[in-house]
C-alpha cells in the first residue's frame, strides 16, 4: 500500500440511497476543490454510518463499536482513516492509529471507525480527482451574495406605489 499519498480533509456529508438503482452510496465532500466523493457501499455499512453521524447508541455493540472498545481498552486510539487509493471500482482505506500502526480497511469500514472515534478522515488528492463529482454550490453562493446587498441597499420607500393603503392600483 502507498504509505503517502498525497492526502486532502474530507468531510462525511452522509449516507444517500439511490432509489432507481438501489444503490447506498457515503458521499465525502473536499470543500477545497468542491468535489463530492460518492463510495459505493452496503447496507450494513450504511446503516452503521448513519448511526455513528446521528449519534445512536445502540443496547448492545455493533461490529464497529466493538472495534472502537477494543481499541480503546488496549490503550490505543485511531488518529486519523485515509481513503488511499481506487482500483477497479474498488475504494481501498487504513486506519492509521496513534501507534503509527497502520490497519488496511474497506472505506466504508473506515469511515464508520473514524466516526467513532471523531478522527479525520483524509482522502488521495488522486482518488478526489478521478471520483470527484463538482459540486455546485458557486451560483448558490453568489444569489445568496446579491440578495443580502439588496437588504443591505432596500429602504421602504422602494415598495411604496403612491396608492392609498387599501386602494387598488391601476
């Protein structure tokens, strides 16, 4: 495994379910380039994704709380999860642990640790790059821009119509 690629913050946006397809897909976002990282995942993954960003408790662990349990009653943490690289479909990850110790992970996997644990997940500028989808946010940004000068520059008297209150205009 590429031990340093070279390696962006992303974001977990969420877990989103394509309905035509039935596919589930996390969605990581790298909000320096605006690309959104869509990962093909299972349900169990999801679910357990889902879980960890809405912070559910569950009675009893599931497999990835049992990981952060285990972990943490050895005395070791996970600092950071790395999403490394992209072969034939596949997303590969590890969980870097504060040991310096590195563990090969599936991405979804590493994903639901990070969340656990509250570490950051870093992503392969490379991998961002080839599976990056450009978000648009820009023109969003640039309506919400010129409507706050509009409020900045309104005064009531540019909505008075010379009308009487009640009278109808013409």
């Amino acid at each position: 495994m590429d031990e340093d690629p070279e390696l962006v913050p992303v974001e977990v946006v969420g877990v989103r379910q394509h309905l035509a397809d039935d596919e589930i897909v996390v969605l990581l976002l790298d909000t320096e380039s605006e690309l959104l990282v869509p990962i093909l995942i299972g349900p169990a993954e999801a679910s357990a994704i889902a879980a960890a960003q809405a912070g559910v408790v569950p009675p009893r662990p599931m497999t990835h709380d049992l990981l952060r349990d285990a972990l943490i009653a050895a005395g070791v943490l996970v600092g950071h999860v790395e999403i490394t690289r992209l072969e034939e479909g596949v997303f590969h990850a590890a969980l870097v642990l504060d040991t310096g110790a590195r563990v090969d992970s599936r991405a979804s996997d590493a994903i639901a640790v990070a969340l656990r644990f509250g570490c950051q997940v870093l992503c392969s500028a490379e991998v961002v790059a080839v599976a990056g989808i450009e978000v648009r946010t820009a023109p969003a940004e640039e309506d919400l821009e010129r409507f706050r000068k509009f409020l900045d520059e309104v005064t009531p008297e540019d909505f008075e119509t010379g009308a009487e209150p009640g009278e109808d205009e013409a």
